[in-house]
C-alpha cells in the first residue's frame, strides 16, 4: 500500500493571526509551523504502517505552499513520511478551496495512492472540506473526520460521528479519509529523525511538472471570492478574573451568580 | 433568474433544524434574486413519503426533487445535486451546515467547478447575486465571498438560519433517477446513528455544566457533575471529551452534537472552538474557567475565570450549596 499525507503549512498558533487589508485574505506572514491537525494524519499513516495488517511500501508527504512550506514536510518526514513532494507555483497564490483540491489532485495523480489521508482541517483557515473535493477529482470514495480507521480484508473501516451520533462506514481502496484530532496521539519526531528530514527525498514540482492548467488556479481561476474583511456586530467584552486567591474567586462567581439570579 | 437547490437532511421520518432552517432561508432569497427555492432529498423512499416531502412547502420551497440512495453518505448526494443543477440551471446551492453538509458542498464545488464557502452566517442578494459572509479569524473579523460562474455554493454555518412557516402549500414532489457514478457507491454505511453512552437530556436544562478536555481525565467529569448538581443543572460535553470516551454523546454540545440556550452554561476546560461554540453561543449567561488566558472561550463569555478548575470547582461546588442553603 502506499499512503499519500496531505499536509499543509499555517500561521504557528501562537502567533497573532491576521487579514491583508488590501485582499482580505490571510496574511501568509510570520512564523509558520506543520498544521497541528496533519500530525494526526501523518500519525494515522504510520499506525497502519506499523500495525503490520497490509504492508505499506512508501508514505509519501504533499503539500501545496510557497517556498517556505518545505519546512512543513521536513516536520511531516521527521514524523515518519518517507519522502516529500511540494507544489509550489506564484500561479497558485489565491487559490479557492476548488482550484486547491484541483492542484492537489493533479499531483496526487502522479503518485497513484492507494490511501490519501489529511487531517480535518487546517489551523488557520477552519475548513474541513479540502478531503471532498480532492476525493471529486481523483474518482475516489471519501470520508471526514474520522476518529477510528482500520483496515479489514483490503478495505478500510471507519468510525465517525455525524449528525444523530456514531456511524461506522466500509471504504473501498484507493480513498481520501481526513481524520479527527481524537484518531490518535501524535509521536514526537526523535532528535535523529529531526536531523536526517532534509536528507529524504523532497520533489518540487510547478504547475506544469504537475500537469495543472494554470486558468484553474490562482486568484483568476478561483469561483469563490474573498473580499476586504469587516469588522463583526461589537459585543462587549465580559470580565475576566485571574484566579490568585481561589477563596474570593469564588466568592466573586458566586456573587455574580447571585447578581443574575442564577443560584 | 437564479433559482436555489438546498439539501434536506432527514433521519428516522423527520428533517433536520438546519436542514429546515435553509429552507426558510432559501426562501427568502430565493425571493430576493427572483428565482424559486427547490429543495431534494436522498433516501430510502419508503420513509420519504409524498406527504413527508410536499411539507417542505410549509418553509417555503416550491418543488422537492426526491432521489432514491443511500442515507448518510455525501456523494450519491453529489450525484444526485448536480443531476439536478445541470437539468435546472439553479444558480446556487445551499447547506444548514452539519457534518454531510461540508462534504456534499466540497464534492459538488469539485464536480461542478463552483466556488464554495463554508461557516456562512448571512447571505444577502444584491440584483440577482447572493453574496455571503463568513466569520474568520475566531470570528474577530467577516468576510465576504463573491461567486462567478454558473453556480455559488453556500454552506451555513450550525443554527446560522431560523426556522420560518411561510403558510406556503404542498411543494411540488418530482422523483429523480440518479444514475451514480462509481466512486460514490463504494463506500457502504455498516453502522448508523449508534449512541455511544448513556441517554441524558440537557436541552431542558436551565443550568449546563460543561466539561471538556481540560478536565484531563474521564473521572474529571465529576467535578462537574458535583456542581451541577448543587446548581440543578445537567452536565455537557465537547465534541474531543466524547470521542475519547470520557461523556456520553448524548451530552454533547455543538457541530455534530446538541445545541442550547440555557440560563446559564458554566464551561470548565473548554477552549472554545468554532465547533463548540455553535451549539451554545446563545446561552443567556455564559462562564468559562479555562487556565489559557489566550483560550478563545474567554473571547464569548461573559464571565470568565483563568485558573486551575481542580482547585476552583470543588470550592465553588461548596460555595454553592452553602449559598442555597443559607
């Protein structure tokens, strides 16, 4: 089996996130780092590999990004992947969820997977849809937030919970599965793997390598715009207390409780 | 003029909220830019009767296309919407948000190369376009999504719609035959809606003591059922303690959950995803005890405390009862 990882790189968690005022898009700036979410997949690739049920000849880390998003799939290689491929193209600045499942698509054509797993969603964008529309254009069955994947006499087993509780659902190979955080309990990367990431194979590919029609991309090729972000209905900010004494803490919750009859 | 295609969840003979809540907003749209608001439904025919289907009329569609398939799966629904937008021309579809909602809307975009937009919280039309707002950001700013092409995708964001009865009639019911496309077919529900826990109501509850992963262990929930109890109220759930097996999913607040509006929702623990958030976000009063000063939740609470929950739950649980007692 070969397993494909869709990772991506996003804004570090701790730094403030913000728009461009002149796109209102994302600010792409500042501090980047592996989306926290990929790591669960990446993780679930690896469980598989080392669960012995199917061999697994290669896990192979993609992603799509600007030239610094190399340094996502070191961090996806020290976690276990085998080797690297990074689309990056200035034509692909600005592209929508669609023409991003598209590009992805493309490559991952290339790689013929027999599973392409990514994580529920990314960190900065709060979108769980990429896994769809990936899965559209490959031809493949797929499946979101999974939280339990096994595989069962060539086919995958998956759990998830959906809108009237917990459903379990039988998948086909090849197939596209992004998975929820609570699929696992990511590894940390040893200070070895961390070291020898920039030794394993990394292929850089542009639009055309890949095969993509560049009016499919890019602002241009995109069907959804993005406009110039406003501010939300101001809400007023409640009062926050920073817990010293817990005793008059609690004192005061109780007394703001008791203000609005609540006890 | 553009004419609106909404997907309509149902499960166990009867619709979903949102489902119905963007009936009522395609309606209105619909309205707005000219056009009618069809709905469609995929299922099993024998729990989609005539009469079942034609209600949708009641929130404001005009015609319900019916599609034999399988239930609870997001790509026969693709198949089956974009038979029906290429037939139709509809200019947009919409979603109530939920689950099937993404992945229907994700696939359709792919397939029909439309643009989508996911956690919408308004539309407007201007002439015959809908324009959509979507917050980002942990919702510290909104943007807006123009569409071009043929086709604008829009899915809602959990309870972003309210549920309206136009008085309208009986919609029109049309049966599609789909013919699906092989992918779709090879992924098989084996098991649906299986409730993990026991059975608990909190949407009755006035008072809703929640837990998430902060608690640090399943045997945290006690310090919330400890204070529930001294509050009279019932104890929730996020979505990442339930999974992990900690709370029952009967208890469960937000995107694939419950969502509620008690008097008073005491959050212990929880960051306050997007996720969660929308299951509870309209709660009357609102108080949150997380040790992350940096915690979203602190963003929409109107009370919130930065400290250790260990140390502060047990004291307040006192504090409480010694409160009603006195």
């Amino acid at each position: 089996m070969k397993i494909c990882v869709l990772v991506k790189e996003v804004p570090d968690a701790a730094v403030q996130k913000r728009l461009d005022p002149a796109t209102g898009r994302m600010d792409r700036g500042g501090e980047k780092n592996l989306n926290p979410y990929d790591t669960h997949a990446i993780e679930a690739a690896m469980q598989i590999k080392e669960g012995g049920v199917v061999p697994v000849e290669e896990v192979v880390a993609v992603t799509m990004g600007p030239d610094s998003a190399v340094r996502a799939l070191h961090k996806a290689v020290s976690l276990g992947a085998d080797r690297s491929v990074h689309l990056t193209d200035a034509a692909l600045s600005g592209s929508d969820v669609n023409a991003t499942g598209y590009a992805l698509a493309k490559v991952l054509e290339r790689e013929q997977p027999d599973l392409v797993l990514l994580g529920q969603q990314s960190d900065d964008g709060e979108c769980y849809t990429i896994g769809a529309v990936v899965a559209d254009h490959l031809h493949m069955p797929s499946l979101t937030q999974v939280v339990k994947l096994d595989v069962e006499d060539g086919k995958l087993r998956c759990e998830r919970q959906a809108e009237y509780g917990y459903d379990t659902v039988a998948v086909e190979l090849p197939a596209v599965i992004s998975v929820g955080d609570a699929i696992n309990e990511p590894r940390y990367p040893s200070l070895k793997a961390i070291m020898g990431a920039k030794k394993k194979p990394l292929d850089t590919l542009s639009t055309s390598d890949a095969g993509i029609e560049s009016a499919r991309v890019g602002v241009e090729g995109s069907k959804a715009q993005w406009t110039a972000a406003k501010a939300p209905p101001a809400k007023q900010a409640g009062q926050i207390i920073e817990d010293e004494d817990t005793n008059e803490t609690v004192e005061k919750i109780v007394a703001w409780l008791d203000e609005r009859k609540l006890i | 003029m553009p004419s609106i295609l909404v997907y309509v969840l149902h499960y166990d003979g009867a619709f979903n909220k949102n489902s119905l809540g963007a009936v009522s907003e395609g309606a209105k749209l619909a309205s707005a830019i000219g056009g009618e608001c069809h709905a469609i439904v995929v299922g099993d025919k024998a729990g989609l009767s005539d009469e079942l289907c034609a209600s949708l009329g009641g929130y404001g569609a005009t015609k319900v296309f019916r599609a034999e398939g399988p239930e609870g799966l997001a790509q026969p629904v693709v198949d089956a919407m974009a038979q029906v937008i290429r037939a139709g021309g509809h200019g947009y579809a919409l979603f109530g948000g939920g689950l099937l909602g993404f992945e229907i809307g994700a696939g359709l975009a792919a397939r029909l190369d439309a643009g989508v937009a996911m956690e919408i919280t308004a539309v407007r039309a201007e002439g015959s376009k809908l324009i959509a707002e979507r917050p980002i950001l942990g919702d510290s700013a909104i943007s807006e999504i123009h569409y071009k092409g043929d086709l604008g995708i829009i899915i809602s964001r959990l309870n972003a719609f309210e549920i309206r009865e136009t008085g309208g009639g009986a919609a029109a019911v049309e049966d599609v035959a789909v013919e699906y496309s092989p992918w779709s077919t090879k992924a098989t529900m084996v098991q649906r809606g299986e409730q993990r826990g026991e059975q608990v109501n909190i949407e009755d509850a006035d008072v809703l003591v929640a837990g998430g992963r902060g608690l640090g262990k399943a045997e945290g929930f006690q310090l919330c059922e400890d204070l529930a109890g001294a509050l009279g109220g019932a104890v929730a759930a996020t979505r990442a303690v339930v999974d992990a097996g900690w709370y029952s999913y009967s208890a469960q607040i937000g995107q694939t959950g419950k969502s509620v509006a008690p008097k008073l929702y005491l959050a212990a623990g929880i960051s306050g995803a997007i996720q969660h958030k929308v299951g509870m976000q309209n709660s009357e009063n609102i108080v949150a005890i997380n040790k992350d000063a940096n915690a979203p939740i602190f963003e929409f609470s109107d009370l919130g405390i930065v400290g250790d929950l260990n140390k502060i739950l047990p004291k307040l649980t006192e504090a409480v009862k010694a409160k009603k007692g006195g």
